[in-house]
C-alpha cells in the first residue's frame, strides 16, 4: 500500500520555521535539512537530512541512482549523530537521516513510541523508494520492525549496537528510568546541573575526550538543550517504555521474522561497549548465520561517532 507524503524543502537547507532553535544541524549539515508532512498524521513533522539535496538546485540525474541508505539514531538522540558518517557515506549513497518523532527537531503529538518511529521510516521509504537501513542502538528495533512491516521496501539491515532478540538482561537502571516519576525526576534534575547533563554521555563513548573539540563541544550544547526541552522529556520516556515493551512481549516475533527477510544484514558493534556488550548480538547471529559481524575496537556504544571512518569502511565494503 503507498504512503502519501509532502517534503517541504527549505531554501539553503537549515532549521525550518518553528522548530526548537536549540538545535541547530551540525554546520556542514545544515543545507542538507528538509520536512517531510506524512498525510497519514497531520499532526506529525519529521525533520531530515537527505543528501540528493545537497544544492538548491535540483540534483542531477545520477544522483538518482545512488542506493539510498536510511540512518535511524537511537534513544534521546537524533540525526546529527551521524554527522561523521554522512559524509563518508555520500559519495557511494543517497544519505537520509531522519529526527525521529518527538526528538531533535521533528514535531509529534500524543505519544512518540517505536510504532511512531516506524510510521516515520515508512514515510520516508514512499519518497525514497527501497533503501538500506542502517539502526543505532534503539534505530536497529526501529529498522528491523520497518523491515518486518514493509520488507519489499528494505533491501537490507545495518544493525549498530542494537538488535532484538538480544541476549542482554533488562538494563536495571533503564528499567527504574521507566519508572513513573523516578526517570522524570533524573531527567529534570540535569536542567539544573548542566556538567552532570555532560556527564551523563559519558558511559556511551569509549573515550568521549578523546573526540576533537568541536565534537565535544557540539555534543554538551545538545545534551544541555535536550534536558532543558519537555518535549524531549516526553519523547524520550514514552520511547523508553515502548522499547522495553517491544523487548519483554514482541521477542518472538522478530525471531520468526528474521530468518525470511530475503535481505542481506550486516552488525556492526563498538568493542567496548558498555550499554549493550557485543554478546548481546548472539540470537540474532544464531537466527542468521549469514549476517556479518564486525568488532571495532576504540569504540562504545556509539561507533559511528567514535570511529566513522571505520564504521563507513565497514559499510561501503559490505555488498548489499
């Protein structure tokens, strides 16, 4: 079934009107920004980077017929977070880079869990075509769901850090995060203590100062605006709960589903990862013993972040 869907570009790239200043696009990435309106809910506006617009002008007709890949953050983050890996990947890819709904810059009302998120995807593939998915941590659910909804659509998975079924326990400070109450006070506590808002991206990287200053630099301003916004707060908490929900009762649903997908999947995960430790990954390489699987060392939960240059390696090696 097609999706009906309105891109609205803005001139020059950028923030469109009406979207939180706070976050602004990483520099080199501002005139790739783009709105897409999905018909299907009027009352969502999904902000995205697509490279096929690198210019104002209308891009030329090779551009076309580049593969698209679709990067999909994960939880409390948005589409800035593959500012390395955009670059690296455009040359061989049509890059598109959504905010998921209800985080960075994308607009939702009512609840921003992972069906929100998964609507959002399908929205972009009506405007793409089939692409590559490519998921970080919560982005790797999102894109395996999508895949499992509308897989004529997904010619292949590219899992980071993340996957289900995974081998990992529930993360107890997750779980009491979900708590009522108890992860809003957290979440609302940082707006006061800006270093602690800092701090508390420290357990996803290997070694966050070991990222150029720029980087660090753009990452605490982003932090520091994402606890300061209650429209954050909500998404963030309504995503959480739908993740751990999808983890504790849809499980086997995934597993039925993955060995069908006619497509190719490649993981990729950061050596010393202490969110989600590399075992995580076992059922579904179980499941699919023809996946790919990739270490690199150096890296956290975030290795496109951490090591771009290996993880576009990676990728652009990989023969979808």
């Amino acid at each position: 079934m097609s999706r009906k869907v309105s891109v609205v570009s803005k001139p020059g790239g950028g923030v469109p009107q009406g979207f939180a200043p706070s976050m602004k696009p990483w520099p080199a990435l501002a005139p790739l920004g783009r709105v897409l309106r999905p018909h299907d809910d009027d009352k969502a506006v999904i902000f995205y980077y697509d490279t096929r617009h690198d210019a104002p002008a209308a891009a030329p007709p090779h551009e076309d017929a580049k593969p698209v890949i679709i990067l999909i953050h994960g939880l409390g983050d948005d589409a800035d977070s593959w500012r390395g890996l955009i670059p690296l990947l455009s040359g061989t890819f049509r890059v598109v880079a959504p905010d998921l709904p209800g985080f960075g810059r994308s607009v939702v009302s009512g609840r921003a869990g992972i069906t929100r998120h998964v609507s959002a995807i399908l929205a972009l593939l009506a405007d793409t075509g089939p692409a590559i998915l490519a998921g970080s941590s919560m982005g790797a659910l999102v894109a395996e769901e999508t895949a499992m909804i509308r897989p004529d659509l997904v010619r292949g998975l590219v899992l980071l850090d993340g996957c289900i079924p995974t081998a990992a326990d529930p993360d107890k400070s997750l779980l009491r995060m979900a708590l009522p109450f108890v992860g809003k006070r957290w979440f609302r506590a940082l707006r006061n203590d800006r270093e602690g808002a800092w701090r508390s991206l420290f357990g996803y990287y290997a070694d966050i100062m070991s990222l150029p200053q720029a980087d660090r630099q753009f990452l605490r301003e982003r932090v520091i605006a994402r606890v300061e916004s209650s429209s954050q707060e909500r998404a963030y908490f309504d995503s959480l709960r739908s993740l751990i929900f999808r983890n504790a009762v849809h499980t086997g649903r995934f597993t039925r589903f993955l060995p069908k997908f006619s497509g190719k999947i490649l993981i990729i995960w950061g050596a010393e990862d202490a969110i989600l430790p590399p075992e995580s990954s076992r059922p579904i390489r179980a499941l699919r013993p023809d996946a790919a699987f990739n270490l690199i060392p150096g890296a956290g939960h975030l290795p496109h972040q951490e090591k771009p240059e290996e993880t576009a390696s990676i990728i652009l090696q990989f023969s979808f």
